[in-house]
C-alpha cells in the first residue's frame, strides 16, 4: 500500500501555487497582527479558574472567518472544509495533527465580534493598511447595493403584521423560537422578482475597485436613503450611481458638499430621455459597470450569499466580513498584477 510521503504533500502544494492559490496571494498581502487588539479586545472575559486549556488564538479564529465569508460556508461546512482542504490549512497556519476549532466554536467568536460592534472597526483598520500599500481611493467613487438573501420565515399575516408594526417578535413566540425567527429581514422586489432578506450598500473606489465604505440595512430601505452615509474619503469629487439614486434633492445636496454628480438620468412614461441624455448615461456606465465587478467576484468565487444568522446585527458581521474578506482578496490580486 502507497504511503504518501512529506515531499508528496510538497509537491501537491507547489502545484496548488503553480495555479493560482488565492489563499496565499492574501497570506502576503495582509499584516495579520493589525487586528489583534481589536480582537482581543472583543474576545476579553472574565476566567473562573485559571485551569483548563488556553483558548484558540484570534488571528486564527479571524483567519476561519475571512475563509468562511469567502466561500460563502456555513459554520458545520467551514470545520468540514479546514479539516479535508490543505490548502485552508496551510492558510491558517494547521497541520495535519493540528487541533481544529469547531463549528460552535466559529460561531461563538462571531458572536463576539457582533457583541462587541466592532466590524467596522476592523475594517477601517484594513483601509489604513490599504493606504499604506499604496492604494488610496482614486478617481472617483461608485455607489450601489444588492440584495442578501436570507432564509423565509413562514409566518402567519397576523404575525408578519405585528412583526412590522412592533419591530420585534410576537409576545406570544416561545424563547426557542424568537431565537429560530429573523424579525429583522424584510422583502423587497427587483425587476418583478420577490426577495427576502438584508441589503449589502457599498461604495468603491473607480481606480482599484476596492470597497471603501458599506452599510447592512433590511431589503425594504431603498438605496437613496444610505447614499451619504456610505460615501467615502476619495482624491476625486466624482460620485456614479444608477437611476435609483437621482433626484433634484440628491444633485442639490451632493453639489452643496462639494462632489460632481455622474448619476444615470431616467425617463418616465410622460418624459423620454433625450439622445443627449442617453448618450451622457453610456459615458456614465464605462465607469459605473466596475461597481458590477464588485459584486461579479464575490458571487464567483462564494456564489450567492445567503445570510443563515438571525437578526440585523449578526447579518452585519457576516456581510461586513465579507466585505472585508473582498477586499483583502483584491489586494493580492493587485500587488501581484
């Protein structure tokens, strides 16, 4: 019987990089070390016994994280995958009798991270890391969203009635199944197509297609209204958006903070858009369309991300991890080409 040997596992590695392993183009692109006071900083608790095994180590537990949000796994397929995938243990740094963190323990250090509210605090400390990469935001940015989908709650009307009209759960709802019920989604329709879940708004950057500002909110809040919020620190006063975003008041108020409005125009029954027009919104789109690029790599690399949590906070610790794990994706990608 074949014994595979060190060298074996060697080569299989060699062959991994000789294709393109994007797990390690991000293990060179990213100081590790610049989370961990935040990090530690979420996961600080008090010890009853000095006894016992230490815990994990929260570069690693963060690492898992950036692993799960960029395939898009669930927390019993994240262990699975780190156990059966050299190339996830090689990123985390694990050998083959190395003790890996379980599902429970994956989720209980997210959790810290949402009790803790410091999502953006990591991420924010990934820009100054992307600023002295070299890669401050150029040219411009672009605004847009797109639609997180998470589980149907098979609610009665009765109960989806109360739901909006309280903003939290039925009083009538056991303990178990407040925990089981997502009060926080919401539905929303996109070209005809009914959706359930949260909304991922994001600014990028024209010159490196890396997210510089995000907000989570639930499917029903329209794009316009988180559109200053998410606008971001740019060498360039150039702001593209679609048609969504225009109006009077939005030309007005971005003109009155300084930007220059590249939004798409749109026509109405009783007003058509004039050649002029049309043709201002195909310049427009040759830059807009790389805000699709965005959003084009984390579906091709995780597919379609479906939020599994419950609730608007841990839905914005999963969005937001994935977010981060983008752009740190993206930094390999640019510090290789």
């Amino acid at each position: 019987m074949f014994q595979p040997g060190f060298f074996d596992l060697d080569n299989r590695m060699l062959k991994i990089d000789s294709n393109g392993d994007p797990l390690t183009k991000i293990n060179q692109a990213v100081d590790w070390e610049i989370f961990r006071p935040a990090l530690e900083k979420a996961r600080q608790k008090p010890r009853k016994s000095a006894a016992g095994p230490k815990g994990y180590d929260v570069i690693l537990l963060f690492k898992i994280l950036v692993l799960q949000s960029l395939y898009n796994l669930s927390d019993d397929a994240t262990e699975y995958q780190i156990l059966d995938r050299d190339s996830f243990c090689r990123f985390l740094g694990l050998h083959v009798g190395s003790k890996v963190p379980d599902a429970t323990t994956i989720w209980l250090f997210r959790e810290d991270l949402k009790n803790a509210g410091i999502i953006e605090e990591l991420f924010s400390q990934f820009e100054l890391h992307l600023q002295e990469c070299g890669y401050t935001a150029l040219k411009g940015q672009i605004v847009d969203a797109s639609i997180v989908k998470t589980p149907i709650q098979r609610n009665s009307r009765e109960e989806n009635a109360q739901i909006k009209r309280e903003g939290k759960a039925p009083v009538q709802w056991g303990e178990n199944k407040r925990r089981r019920k997502d009060v926080d989604a919401r539905w929303t329709k996109k070209n005809g197509k009914s959706f359930f879940g949260y909304k991922n708004h994001i600014s990028v950057d024209a010159k490196h297609k890396l997210i510089r500002g995000w907000k989570v909110t639930d499917a029903s809040v329209h794009d316009n209204n988180v559109f200053e919020e998410i606008l971001a620190e740019n060498t360039n006063r150039n702001v593209w958006a679609d048609s969504a975003y225009y109006s009077k008041d939005r030309l007005k108020s971005l003109e009155e903070s300084g930007y220059r409005e590249r939004i798409h125009r749109k026509g109405t029954r009783n007003r058509k858009l004039t050649a002029r027009e049309q043709k201002s919104n195909r310049t427009k789109s040759k830059v807009r369309v790389r805000v699709e690029h965005v959003f084009g790599a984390q579906t091709q690399k995780a597919g379609n991300l479906l939020v599994r949590t419950v609730g608007l906070a841990r839905a914005t610790v999963k969005i937001g991890m994935r977010n981060l794990a983008y752009n740190m994706d993206r930094l390999g990608t640019l510090l290789v080409t």
